[in-house]
C-alpha cells in the first residue's frame, strides 16, 4: 500500500435548496387512534403551500442562533431511493429536519428522457409532511410501485406508529394533480386534502411485546421492522377499505427468529439473556439485527443477465433471501417468504473460540451489508460483501451457493485465508466507517466491481474507492483512490490586499457571495450571530428592504471604528487591520456553519447512471471523476509508484491520456507554474492579472517574442526570489522535452467534443453541472495563468543562459488563446444572477381570467439564483445515460458545447443568452468580451441599445453593417436567432437595405426616433430601383415618415412622402404631416414646401380642421396657416373666406365679446378687409353661411369664395350629417358696413354706454 491514496475524484456540493419561500407544499399528518374506546372517525389533514419559517420563528427553547440554524436547515438523516427506469421522477431525496418531526420529500433527478419531460418538470416543489410525534431513527422506507407511477413511504414514529404514504409521481412534477391514492381505489390531488386517502396509518400488536429497533422497506406491499429482542416482525399490507372513513392500514403480522417461544421468554429475562447492549434510552439484545440487505433469485435461473438489480422493488420472484447482521457479529441468510433460517455464520469468517471475549457490534443501524447479484460461475447464485467495524474495520467476500435447481445452499468464503483489512485515508485524525455501497464498474465485463466506501471524522468525510475483479480481489486491495474536496470551498490561502480598505472588502464580498458557494440561510445566520457579538448596528439587523449583500456590507463596516494617532490624523493603517479582521471573523462563521451542512449522512449510488453521492445534512455531494489535469495537480506529491495506477484509472475519454512516464515530468512542470505564482509578492497578482486581461482582450500591437518580455519585464522581474528562479532552473534542466511537456498539459485541457445525451437536464441537474462546471473552469484557468507566465520566464533567463523552450512562441499564443477563453468562462462561473421561471401558457390564462389580480405571495415568479453558467446551459443534452459516461465527461461536454473554440460564435452565444433573458447589467459588463468582428459588433449594439446607449449603438450597428448586409456574412448562431427573431432572418446577407431596415425597426422599439430616420435614409440610399423593389421601398418610406413626425423632422417626412407610390396612403400621410406641423407651430415652414400635385390637398386638409374649431384663440392656428397658404397661392377671395369664418368664432368667444380692451374683433375685419381690396371690386365677395356658432362646423364655409370653391364645397358636403344651411353672399360693402358697427359697439363700451 503506498502511503497516500491517489486523488481520482471531487466532492462537488449542490445545494437543495428551494426556489422561493412558497415552493413547497406543506402537509400536517393526524395522529393515530389506538383505543378502543374511540371510534375511528374521518381525520383532517391540513395542507399549505409554503416553506420553512425564518431563523427566528422556532420554539422558545431554541434560542440560540446555531442552535436555530441546526434545527431549520440540518437534517438529522437523509438519504436517497431509485425508482425502476423510465419513470419520472427516478430519484426521491429525503430529509429528516426540525427535531425528527419533519419529514422532506423532493425530487433529484439530474435528467430526464426528452419523451418524458415536460416544461413543467423543471421546478420540483419540496414536500414537507408534519408527523404529530418524532419520527424514530432508521425508521424511513420508500418503495416503487410496480406498473403504477407510483410511490409508497413508510415512516415510523416513536409512539410506534407506521405511517403509510402513497404518493403518485405527478406531485414531485408539477406540485398539484392528482397524488394519492386511497386503498386500491383512484386516486385524489393532495392540493385537495379533504380526505385522507393518501395517509394511512397501523399501530402493530407486536410492539406491545417486541420494541422496534429498526424498519426496512421491503417492497411496496412488505416491510421488515428489526425487533430490540433479536426477532424479525414482517408486515405484509392486505385488501384495505375504500371507505373514508377507514384510515387505518390492514397489514398481517408475522414474526420469525432462530429462537423458540423459551428462547423469546429467556430474551425477556435480563439475568438469562446471553448478552445486551444499551441504545439510547432502551437495552437490546445481542442477537438484534442491525443490517439487512435483500436479494431476489430470478425466476430463471439459466439467465443471469436478467438478474435483478439490487436497489429496484420487485416482488415476483422465486424466491427472496434476506441477508442480516446481529450484535453478536452473526451473518444469517433467511427466506422471507417462509421465515426461515437457511445458514448462519460469524460476519467476517471469524473462527468460534471458547473464549468469553466475543466479538460485538455497536447497536445503530448502519450499512453492513452489500449484494453483488450476477454470478460468474454455474454453482453461484450471488455474491456478497460484509464489514465488521470491530477493531479497525474488515471486510470479508462470500459467494452464494447454489444446487442445480438454483436453490440457495450456503455461504461460501471466496478468499479464506486473506483479511481485507480498510485502511483510514490519513492517520492524523479518527476515522470510521459510516457506510459503503458496491457498484458495477463495467458493461462488459461483470466482474468488474466498484468498493465506495465513506469515511467519516466528526463532519468530515472522506470518499474512497476500490476497483476490483471478484476473481481477484487481493491483489487490487492495496489500489486505493479517495476524493478531495472542491477547491472553490477552501478558505483563501493569501487574503485580499489591505493596500485600501475598499479592496479587501470588495474582495472578501465576492469571495462569500460566489454562486452557489453559500445558500442565504448561512449567511443570514452568520450575519445574526456576528451582529449579536461584533456589530454596533442595531437598524441593520431588522431592515427588510436591503438586500442580504447590503445588509453584510453594513454589519461589517459598522463594526469597524476609525482611530486617531497621536498627532490627531487619521490612523488609516490601524483601519484596514480592522478591516481585515473583521471580514475574517465573518468569513469564519460562514465557513463553520457551512461545515456542519456538509456532514455526509449517506451513502446511495444510482442503478441507472452509475453516479454516487453521498447526501449531507443540507444538500448532496456529488462524486465525479477528476479531469486529467484535476489528477495532476493533486497527486503532485505522490510517490512514482502510483504514476501506473493514475493512467490506468484515468481513461482517455478525460483528455490527453498521459502515460506513466510523462506524468512525472508533468508534474515537475505544473509544481514549478505553482511555486512561481505562490512566491509572488502581495499585490503582483492582481497586476498580473490586468496584464494578461490586456494581452488577451485586446488586439495585439506587438510581436509574440516581444508581449512575452513585455509580461516578464513589467509583472515578475525583480519579485520572484532566487531560490525559486534556481528550482525552476533545475526542472527545465531535467526536462528532456519541455514543449512536449507543456503540449501534454494543454491537451489534457481540451478534449475531444463528446456527444451529448438525448436527455432533459432538471433544475438540480442544472445546479449539478454548473457547480462541476465552476471547479474545473477554476483549476483550468489557475494552470494556464500560472504557465503564461512561466513560459517568459523560461524563454528569458535572467542569467543569460539560452532559452529552455524552443517553441516559445507558439506555446505562449496557444496558452493565450486558451486564456481568452477561459477568462469569459471564470467571468460567468462568479458572476450571480437570479434566473426567473417563465409564465406557462396556462398561468398566463389563469391571471388573465382573474383580472390580472395576483396575490402577494404569487405576484413574482419564482427566482433561483445561479451563475451565467446556468442561465446558458442546453436544454438538452448534457447527461449521457446509463455509464457510457461520468458525470465530469458530461461537464466537459457542456463546456465544449459552449463553442468558445470558436469565440465569435461562443461569446456572442453568451451575450444573447444574456440579451434573451434582459440581463442588461451584466450584459453590459459582459462587452469587454465580445470581438470586433461583424457579430461582435452588432451583439454590442444590441447590448448598448438595451442600455440606452443608442448613439454608440448606432455607430456600431453601421461598423457591422458591410459584414452583414451582403450575403457573404457568416449566418447567425441558434443564440442570435433567438434574440434576432424568426422574421427578421432575411435581414442578414440579403443587402444593405434589409440589413438597415432591420436596426430601425430595433430603434423603432426603443422609441430611438431620430435614429430610425437615420438608418430608413441609409436604406434608400442603398437601395436599387427595380419595380420588385417598390413595396419594400414603401414601408420605408412610411417607416421614415411616421419616426419623422415623432421627433418633428419635417423636412425628412416631406421627402419621404412625396416619394409614396401609393395615392391612399400618400393622403393619409399628408393629413399627418399637415396637423402635426400646424400643432407644432411650424405653419410658415409648410407653406414654404411645394407640395408639387398635392395642393389642392393641403388646402381640404386645412379647410377641413377650421371647420372643426370652435375656439380660434385656444385651439391650433388651423386658420391662420390656411389663410397664408392661401395668399401664398393668389387665392385671396378663399383667403378672405377662411377670415371671415374666423371672424365670426372670434365675435363669439368670451375674449371678444365682454373685454373691451379687446382689439382682435376690429382687426379681423382689416384684415378681412385688406384681403378684399386685393381683388378687382366686381370679384370683392365672399360666401358666408351666416352661423357662427357649432353647428356649422363641417359646413364647409372656409372653402368658400376662391377660386376651387366647387372642390372644397364637395368636401364640406361630404362632411355634413344633415341639410346644409342656407348661404348667403358677402360684398365689400357688407363687411365695410358691419366692421363700422362693431367699431361702434367697442367705442360704447370703452366710454361706458351700452350697446344695443
């Protein structure tokens, strides 16, 4: 064995979080009648759609902030069940919380076969069932109903309650339908609690005489309780009654043991008992079964493929063994049907001595016990792993034996004379077995086997694994591999520079708000006991308008009080110590209460997909491979012996697939990038970073040879000590090939693309890869960040030695290039955002229906907070089923499919998923990325364009323009395509034209006015004359217009609408232009346009709105602007008519009728008269309706009296609603005549008479 086990795998921790406070439904359980004195009556289960209450919400004796954490968010057992395949949901976490009265039910699927995913699947709610009394340890079993989508879960209380829930699997989907079921009968919802039919509940009559100890789910109709006196109790579920009031289940009691009736009465008597033990609060015998394990004989025997998968609930078969461990260190093999004991031997094979020293077990339940259910031999049925935790822990191999009928004949020891002895993964701690699980390690051959075995130490825990063959298991026992934990979950080893205090703040902020590397419930409670110890702030605490993130911001810097020296200033040195303290201890807390969630309470492995994880007290550890380069930089100081096993273990499918005789020079490379960059001085780097942000983001000026000396001589000259300048030496100088070396390491970056699955990632499955995703991407980007520095460093030797790399160049431009890279996949790995659900068509209806009423709780869609990773996860693919690949293929698949190779393609992909999803914050912080190249270009203006930015958009939408205008462009991505939408494809490749119609209508959606003319008069510009060309040419025209009249560019929309081709839609917005030019004022500038065939228009326009006009002197100067366009135009009898229509409305204002100040009646007339004198005197008359009040309006009297009376009468005709009134004609001399009256009137009433 070698000293230390190789590192082959990662712990990567999903949270499980809910999504919002009400995704959950929250059901409270009735209390089981047991006497009979009390008629069993219909029981009322209460049902509520919510989650756990806040920290501070508990009962009064958990006053203590850890104490509440613990009670809320730890789990007091956990663990996971596998449904058969092909149903949904597959996997069932479940969670013991709340004092083991609270029992969490929840889906943890990682994918889902596209033929049986919906878009509703992708929130899975929490099921959280209320038990009226705790339930008892290891007293939870979950069974798949065969044939049904069905599930059934049995709990047991300490009362001695067993209650029975059957849960269809439309509830873990959707949370509402149909999803219980009463008796043998249908089912009803659980959002539909008036019946308990989906509850029932037994009190056995053993337990009166038998205590429980333990309960196993056999099957959906059987459950094994082990028994404190060494007795097996079987209840086996019988026909139960459709009626609603009968809630009780019917279950048959039968027990069995290896005993007789004396040897039961002799387990009842303590001074006749061979031995007990003390478990919590009771005694129990030796001879109590603590482990059980179950195997299924097929029901043929001659074909071992179809051998059932131990982990399934399966009931017809020939027969079903059931394997036990006691206290006493017994192994028995029992038929369950019968209840018979079948053989009998010590658990690892132990010789019967004597001696009074015997072996014992501790009495808690625990996972003793694994079936290996596919023979390799003919007179083998199964074979069977044990583990005895006495002494340092051993395991022991057995075979089941079998006669020629298939019957089971006995355990047969495969290795006799060998102890498989575990060994702990350090010796500096305490370690102990918690559980382990076997799994099959290959499809084709069947004796290849997988040993998990979890070791724990307090809440530590380590995962080791053990490949074997069962025909030769000694001589794999020495080659053990462990896990380690995810670096992203290590405490900093530099802390922040305390260079300002703001940096380490900044620093320590995003450091604890990491996606997904804290849930806000230990922040909030961290945040509680630092403030309750260290803050001064007292508002900070109960404010529930800032954000959780303010809320630390705050917490911390009020703790912080600034000193004075001695001479008075400020001591801002003593400061930002303060600082950093006080961000440390916070960080600690965080760190402490993090720790106490990952303590691993199981060990379950998945049938289907071959994934193991081991569930936490709050949330799950996935266990994935390590990529190649993972393996690497883990196992640095590994002896050279283990360099066979790490090639050996590690398949090509994880990248380059180095030899053994590489790794090692490998390693000497990656441990000299590792001590290059930790010799760095504080401060250098975040200089180093800037630089190579630089280098990579920015289009080079430079040659390579010399940016290389420029990185060397600016960011690492003079700050690299000369001990670690002479081991680098030393390393190239052992090297033999130092670009091959180098090459080796980036290949075992970028693999090959892997075919993705055909199935759905879930909302977990989705947390799973983008948290595996965050640690590979930040093991990735360290290497080549190390080694874009080390590969100047060994190119120019300080000491005037020849360059150790010959191919310098070339390796500095990929690494930069793999950077540029990886540097837009750490950006989205840290970058937070809160993903919102989309409405379903159906919600949209429901609201719709309801008056859009939303209540409080329901008025946002839920929010689950993420990285950018997840937001750009696919839909599809992702997760390949049943082994053909692991969970970390699956991680490089998705980052592969990202297409950064490609990185117009990919960062345009990534800016669109941020466009679609309106993220415009971090859209806009997400442009440094993006090329300068025709779709970098128009991704930027669309980003710009959602900021407001709209001139820079503009300038870029036109720097694009020549790349995309003209069918040689590259076609869009899928991504772009989304955000460009179905009908404005043909926009792209098929002219300049198009291309410019397209951002005007963008600009149209923002309101961007003047812009959209700009890009409608680039697009006549390049547009041709060909008559196929004449609808599109019209839109626009009419698009020009309209945006013209918006931001009153007259003069663009009098040049777009005398190019309509339309005569309709040319008058339509000729009427447009004339009102909103005469509204704004601008009556002079229209009639300085020509309006060449349309004149005659103009004036019915204009006629027509004066005549719409009470008001004269409030309303728009409709007959002001027409009387101008008239004398413009010679047509002075119509001019005069137009004045003296507004003659008469101004006599009949108020203004005019009762101000004598008033000259505006006086001067209309010489106005009026003015006009007349114009004409010869025989010409010198107008027609007049005589009205003057409302009900002429339409009459079309303005048009009367020029030269086109007949057409503008045709109009006012075309206007009236009833008889036009009779008209009458006005000579000069009437209107002299009738102007010398109102000069009388006005000189009355200025000197005081009156006027009648």
């Amino acid at each position: 064995m070698v000293d230390r086990a190789c590192v082959l795998f990662k712990e990567t921790r999903i949270s499980t979080d809910p999504v919002s406070q009400n995704d959950g439904i929250t059901v409270r359980l009735p209390s089981h009648r047991t006497s009979a004195s009390y008629p069993t009556r219909r029981r009322s289960v209460q049902l509520r759609t919510s989650s756990p209450g806040p920290l501070g919400s508990s009962t009064e004796k958990q006053k203590d902030i850890e104490a509440i954490f613990g009670y809320n968010c730890l789990a007091k057992a956990a663990s996971m069940y596998f449904r058969r395949p092909g149903v949904s949901p597959r996997a069932i976490l479940y969670r013991i919380v709340e004092d083991w009265e609270v029992l969490i039910i929840q889906a943890a699927d990682v994918a889902r076969e596209t033929a049986t995913a919906t878009g509703a699947e992708s929130t899975s709610p929490q099921l959280r069932f209320h038990f009226p009394d705790r339930i008892r340890e290891h007293c939870v079993g979950i069974a798949d109903v065969p044939g049904k989508d069905e599930v059934v879960i049995y709990v047991m209380t300490v009362v001695n309650t067993v209650y029975t829930l059957t849960l269809k699997g439309e509830i873990f989907r959707t949370g509402n339908g149909a999803a219980a079921r009463g008796g043998r009968g249908g089912g009803v919802g659980l959002g539909n609690m008036k019946e308990p039919e989906f509850c029932r509940t037994y009190s056995p009559t053993s337990f009166s005489l038998h205590p429980p100890h333990f309960l196993v789910a056999v099957d959906h109709e059987r459950i094994l309780v082990s028994l404190q006196d060494g007795v097996l109790l079987k209840l086996e579920r019988g026909e139960e009654s459709d009626v609603p009031e009968m809630t009780e289940s019917v279950y048959s009691e039968k027990t069995f043991s290896d005993s007789s009736y004396f040897g039961f009465v002799k387990n009842k008597l303590p001074w006749m008992t061979s031995g007990t033990s003390r478990y919590r609060d009771a005694i129990v015998s030796h001879s109590t079964v603590i482990s059980t394990a179950i195997f299924s004989t097929p029901d043929n025997f001659e074909s071992s493929a179809d051998r059932a998968m131990v982990g399934y609930s399966t009931s017809e078969r020939k027969g079903t063994l059931l394997f036990t461990v006691s206290i006493n260190h017994m192994l028995k093999v029992w038929s369950l049907e019968k209840g018979t004991l079948l053989h009998a031997c010590d658990l690892i094979n132990e010789p019967q001595t004597n001696s009074n020293i015997k072996t014992i077990l501790d009495p808690t339940p625990a996972q003793l016990l694994a079936v290996m259910p596919t023979p390799l031999h003919e007179n083998h049925l199964f074979y069977l792993a044990s583990y005895s935790a006495a002494s340092t822990g051993t395991f022991k191999f057995w075979a089941g034996i079998c006669d020629s009928e298939g019957t089971f004949s006995g355990l047969e020891d495969m290795y006799q004379e060998f102890t498989f002895d575990a060994i702990p993964p350090t010796a500096s701690s305490v370690w102990i077995i918690s559980d382990f699980r076997i799994t099959p390690a290959s499809r084709t051959d069947v004796g290849i086997y997988n040993m998990w075995i979890l070791w724990k130490s307090n809440t530590s825990f380590k995962i080791q694994n053990l490949q074997f063959h069962l025909n030769n298991i000694p001589a794999a026992w020495t080659n053990w591999t462990t896990s380690i934990t995810e670096s992203l979950h290590t405490l900093p080893s530099k802390t922040p520079p305390i260079s300002a205090s703001e940096d380490v703040t900044d620093g320590w902020m995003d450091w604890i708000f990491y996606p997904e590397r804290f849930p806000d419930t230990v922040i909030e409670a961290a945040l509680e006991i630092y403030q309750q110890h260290f803050s001064r702030s007292i508002n900070v605490r109960t404010s529930k308008t800032v954000s959780i993130r303010g809320r630390v911001g705050k917490s911390v810097a009020s703790a912080i009080e600034l000193q004075r020296t001695m001479d008075g200033s400020l001591n801002y040195e003593k400061y930002r110590h303060e600082v950093s303290l006080q961000w440390d201890r916070f960080v600690r807390l965080c760190v402490e209460l993090d720790r106490q969630r990952g303590e691993a309470l199981s060990l379950v492995a998945d049938p289907e997909l071959g994934f193991i994880w081991a569930v936490n007290a709050d949330g799950i550890t996935a266990l994935r491979e390590c990529t190649e380069l993972e393996m690497i930089i883990h196992n640095q100081s590994a002896s050279a012996e283990t360099y066979e096993l790490l090639t050996t273990r590690t398949p090509h499918k994880l990248g380059a697939g180095l030899q053994p005789k590489d790794l090692g020079d490998v390693m000497m490379i990656l441990r000299a990038a590792t001590d290059l960059m930790n010799s760095l001085p504080p401060g250098s780097i975040e200089q180093c970073t800037d630089a190579i942000q630089k280098e990579i983001l920015q289009d080079p000026l430079y040659s390579v040879g010399d940016r290389m000396w420029a990185l060397l001589d600016n960011c690492i000259a003079g700050k690299v000590p000369d001990n670690v300048l002479d081991k680098i030496d030393n390393t190239f100088a052992v090297l033999p090939e130092p670009d091959t070396t180098i090459q080796a390491i980036l290949s075992s970056i970028f693999n090959p693309s892997i075919q993705p699955g055909t199935a759905k990632l879930t909302e977990f499955g989705a947390k799973v890869l983008a948290k595996g995703a965050q640690e590979v991407i930040h093991m990735n980007y360290t290497t080549l960040f190390s080694l874009a520095f080390l590969i100047p460093l060994a190119t120019f030797p300080d000491d005037g030695q020849q360059r150790r790399i010959a191919n310098a160049e070339g390796l500095f431009s990929q690494v930069l290039g793999y950077l540029k890279e990886y540097e837009v996949l750490k950006w989205m790995a840290k970058t937070s955002i809160a993903i919102t659900e989309a409405s379903t068509p159906e919600e949209v209806l429901s609201a719709t229906l309801s008056g859009l009423k939303v209540s409080e709780a329901s008025s946002d869609m839920p929010a689950r907070n993420g990285s950018v990773l997840q937001l750009v996860l696919p839909e599809a693919g992702g997760i390949i089923p049943a082994r053909q690949s692991s969970l970390t293929a699956s991680i490089r698949s998705f980052l592969a499919k990202l297409d950064l190779a490609d990185y117009e393609r990919g960062s345009t992909t990534i800016a669109a998923a941020l466009i679609r999803a309106h993220i415009n914050t971090l859209a806009l912080d997400f442009l440094r990325f993006l090329p300068n190249t025709n779709w970098g270009c128009y991704v930027k203006a669309r980003v710009l364009l959602n900021n407001r930015s709209e001139e820079e958009a503009a300038v870029l939408f036109k720097k694009a323009a020549a790349g995309l205008g003209y069918p040689t462009q590259q076609p869009p991505s899928p991504a772009l395509e989304s955000i460009i939408g179905d009908g404005e494809l043909t926009a792209f490749g098929n002219g300049l034209p198009q291309y410019y119609i397209h951002v005007a209508k963008l600009f149209e959606d923002t309101e961007v006015w003047g812009l959209v003319v700009e890009f409608c008069r680039a697009a006549l510009l390049t547009l041709g004359n060909k008559a196929t060309e004449d609808s599109f040419r019209m839109g626009i025209l009419s698009k020009m217009f309209q945006a013209s009249i918006q931001v009153s560019m007259f003069d663009e929309a009098y040049i777009a609408l005398i190019q309509y081709n339309s005569k309709h839609l040319q008058l339509l917005a000729l009427k447009n232009l004339v009102e909103a030019m005469v509204e704004q004022e601008q009556g002079l500038r229209l009639c300085s346009f020509p309006f060449i065939g349309l004149q005659d228009e103009v004036d019915e326009i204009l006629s027509g709105r004066c005549e719409t006009i009470l008001d004269v002197n409030a309303g728009p100067p409709f007959h002001k602007v027409l009387y101008a366009w008239r004398i413009q135009r010679g047509d002075f009898r119509g001019a005069a008519a137009v004045l003296h229509q507004r003659l008469q409305r101004t006599k009949t204002a108020s203004v005019g009728a009762s101000d004598s100040q008033s000259k505006s009646v006086t001067d209309g007339f010489l106005a009026l008269l003015n006009v007349l004198h114009c004409v010869d005197e025989d010409q010198a008359w107008i027609l007049s309706s005589g009205r003057t009040d409302g009900e002429n309006i339409g009459s079309g009297a303005a048009g009367q009296g020029g030269g086109t009376v007949a057409k503008r009468t045709k109009t006012a005709r075309n206007g009236l609603t009833g008889a036009p009134h009779k008209r009458q004609v006005l000579t000069l001399k009437d209107i002299t005549e009738e102007y010398q009256r109102e000069t009388d009137r006005q000189g009355l009433l200025l000197h005081g008479g009156f006027f009648v």
